[in-house]
C-alpha cells in the first residue's frame, strides 16, 4: 500500500441487508492505510431491510474516485439495478477502482453495471442463476476471486470475503489478526447454512418461501439485463 490512504467506497441503499454491510465494514474499517466511505445515493439516512438506520451517509455524487468499489445485497437490489440515476453512479465510480467487489446480492449491481461480462461471481443460493443473465459465470464459491473483482455469497459469507480483501491489502498475517481480535471462530449450532447441507424439510420450506419472491425479482434483473443490450 502506499503513502497515500487507500479508499474503500462502501455503497449502500435503502432495503439493502444490514450484516451485507456491517460485517465487511468491522474489517475494512480496521485495516491499516485506509479511508472507509459509506456512501448512498441521495445521502443522509439509509434504513436496512431489518429497519435499522444508517446515518450521516455521504452523497455518491459528491465522491470522484475509490480503490475499491463495494456493494452489499439485499431483496431491495433489483430495485436499484433498475433506478438510471444509481446505476449512472456505479458506471462513473466502477472505472476508478482497482477492485470491484460485492457480498450476497449485491453482485447483481456489478453484473447490471456490465462489469461481469465472462467473469466468475458468488451470490446468495438463491438468486445466484440470475448472474448469468448479465453474461456472468455463477460460482458457489463462498469468496470467489476472478482478477480484480472479489465477490462473496450470501450474507455471512461478507466476513470471509472481508478477511480476504484485509489479506490483499494488508497481508495474511495482518488479516488473521484481525480475525483472532474479532473471535471469528464460526461453530454453529446447526449444519443447515448451505442448501447442500440443510434438512431437505427446511431447505424445502425456505425455497418456497423463496420461490414466492422469485419471479418479481426475477422480472427486475431481465428487464435490467435487456437494458444492456
């Protein structure tokens, strides 16, 4: 890293997921050598899907350039892949980053921006088939690297994705650090995280749950999509 302070641009939207956020902020914001910036459209307050409200958020517009560009997901995600004026944001900011990267969700900003054209990306289980639709390459990696894009899956995921990133920019060491600081140590009580692992009563459940959500999101991304050409 150099003498100047790198700077991680933190974009966030109303209904997005708070832990999206929170979890990749804890660590960015103890890395050596950086300015975090928490970001919104409009700025002012932003309030989570969970209804907690972020406060003091500056304006995108009022930002000229980051070193890496971040998004968090959140249901409301196919809402603003179709809003001209954020999407305008991320096309003029997305040049300027040396890392483009996203947790849950939030990859489908990137990949309606058109920054995931060939290139492998996570998202939540759910929604990740929806990448393809931007000409992504869906992977149900839990951090996924492709170059200088970094792309976590669903929510959680945001912790390791961060550690990653703190591994990047500040090394291994650095970043187990901060891992042990923050007693990272995931043992859950229940092996139910991954569809792959759930007990099919839940995963089936969860998926109808889902499922009822599905074809409205699934409208969003399309018509963002076919506005890429």
């Amino acid at each position: 890293m150099t003498d100047a302070k790198f700077r991680i641009l933190e974009v966030i939207y109303p209904g997005m997921t708070q832990l999206d956020f929170t979890g990749p902020h804890t660590i960015f914001s103890r890395l050596p050598g950086v300015e975090t910036i928490v970001a919104s459209l409009d700025g002012g307050a932003v309030e989570s899907d969970g209804g907690l409200t972020f406060a003091g958020t500056r304006r995108l517009a009022d930002i000229d350039r980051c070193d890496l560009l971040f998004f968090p997901g959140g249901f409301a995600v196919t809402e603003v892949i179709n809003d001209p004026a954020f999407m305008a944001e991320v096309a003029r900011l997305a040049p300027t980053a040396r890392y483009l990267t996203s947790v849950c969700t939030g990859s489908l900003v990137l990949g309606a921006a058109g920054l995931l054209k060939g290139r492998r990306a996570a998202c939540h289980w759910a929604w990740r088939d929806m990448l393809a639709l931007f000409g992504a390459v869906p992977d149900a990696g839990r951090v996924v690297r492709d170059g200088d894009i970094i792309t976590g899956g669903g929510v959680t995921a945001g912790i390791d994705f961060a550690l990653t990133v703190a591994a990047e920019l500040a090394g291994a060491e650095f970043a187990q650090g901060l891992q042990l600081g923050l007693e990272y140590a995931p043992a859950p009580p229940f092996d139910a995280g991954r569809p792959e692992t759930a007990p099919p009563a839940v995963l089936a459940a969860v998926q109808a749950n889902m499922g009822r959500l599905l074809p409205g999101r699934l409208a969003q991304v399309r018509e963002a999509a076919a506005r890429m050409g």
